[in-house]
C-alpha cells in the first residue's frame, strides 16, 4: 500500500526475494502519481484492492489506520513501516506489525543488503512469517518493541536529518560566499570515522569546547542576517553545557 520511496523500497527487496513470498502488486490512490520505479509490478487502485495475506502500509504515519481500515481482508497481517509509529490498536483487523528500516529512502535502485530491519507484531502465529519476510530484505533482522523503535527513531533523526541540514547550511554558505565545498570533504569524512569508530563525547572539537567567545562572535556576525543564527548559537550553547565540569 503506498506509491512513494517506502513502497519502492519494499517492492525492489521483495522482487529478488526467494519463492517464499510473492509479491501480489501495488496498491495506490492515485496511479497517475505512481513512480515509474514501480512501473515492473502489478498496479491497483483502492476500488479494487488485491486479496493477499500481508499487506505493508508504506503510507504517511497519519494515514496508516484509516488505509488499513479500508482493506477489506481482516485475516491478513498489517505492516507499516514508521519508526514512530506504535503497533495499531483498535480497529477491525487483528494481526498488526511492524518492518521498519533504519534507511533514509530514497528512489534509488541498489540499497545495502546489511540495512538493520526492525520488526514488531501482536500476532504469535505471525512472528515467525514476520521474521522470515524481515530476512528476505535483509541481513540485520532486529525484534524491538515500540518504545525502543520510537528512541531507534529519534537517534537516527538527530545523526541523519539534522547533520544533513547542518550540511546543506554549510553547502549554502559556500556558494554565497564562493567557497568549494569539496574542501570539506576529508573533515567530514574523518568525524564520520571517529563517531563510528570511538565515543563522540570523547572526540568534540572546535570553538565552543574552547569558550572561545572572540571566534563565536565572529562567526555570529557573519550570521547576523540569517536565520541560522539562532541554530548556530543553540549548538554552541549546547556543547559548552556538556563538557561546563570538564572545562
């Protein structure tokens, strides 16, 4: 269920998969928006919604009971694929789960075989199934509750979504100011290196670990004009709140 990156996602694992599941089609509202990365499989409309034992609701996290509501299979198994979503309760179908990957989406064709594939379902009889679908798409199959998706969920947003904006800011700032960003290739690459391979706490660098206020000042000033000014300012503050015994 779902046209979007998820569903792209999910059908591309599921194609190459073994006999063990067949992947019976698509199902969107809206065909003329479906991607063309999905053009290979079978399209449906919510008129005419396939019968098939799991359905994976690749859908908006606000849109995941309704759409489930309206598949007329009560028998089946529901998967949505959110990291902060909680299992569905309460509605006209029994079997509920989860298969959320730790991946930022997109609508590229090769994706890692490694990616980590989180599951969750209410359903005893399923878990097995579950289970054997998870290790179909991945190599990282990880049971996990709710709650502990919801905290898998809120990490990956603060080290992912926001170090990429933080990128675009900077990438931003060189075009303004006509500056390569290649340049900062090798400095991204070496923090990278260090956040995987030692404790992030431990490898912190630059003005604000110093309280090297003359620089942050400077750097405000260059910002005076612009809405990061404040983004600037709160992860300064935030740093030198961290390590204020250390220093």
């Amino acid at each position: 269920m779902g046209s979007g990156r998820a569903a792209h996602f999910f059908a591309h694992r599921l194609k190459n998969t073994a006999a063990t599941f067949k992947l019976t089609g698509i199902v969107s509202r809206d065909i003329g928006k479906v991607s063309k990365s999905l053009f290979p499989f079978s399209i449906y409309d919510y008129s005419c919604i396939p019968e098939a034992d799991i359905f994976i609701l690749a859908v908006p996290d606000d849109q995941i009971r309704s759409i489930a509501e309206q598949i007329p299979y009560p028998e089946a198994l529901f998967l949505h694929c959110s990291g902060a979503q909680e299992l569905i309760t309460n509605t006209t179908h029994e079997h509920h789960g989860v298969l959320y990957p730790l991946l930022s989406l997109n609508f590229q064709m090769e994706f890692a075989p490694n990616i980590p594939l989180f599951t969750e379902t209410n359903s005893e009889y399923h878990k097995p199934i579950l289970n054997d679908l998870a290790q179909q798409i991945s190599t990282d199959v990880q049971e996990l509750t709710s709650e502990k998706r919801l905290n898998v969920h809120l990490c990956a947003v603060i080290s992912q979504n926001f170090s990429n904006h933080l990128w675009h800011i900077a990438q931003d700032i060189c075009l303004t100011k006509d500056l390569d960003f290649n340049w900062f290739k090798p400095l991204l690459e070496q923090g990278l290196n260090q956040a995987l391979s030692q404790n992030a706490k431990e490898t912190q660098t630059g003005p604000a670990i110093r309280k090297d206020k003359n620089t942050i000042d400077k750097h405000l000033k260059l910002l005076a004009n612009s809405n990061w000014q404040d983004i600037y300012k709160h992860l300064n503050q935030s740093i030198i709140d961290t390590y204020e015994e250390k220093l």
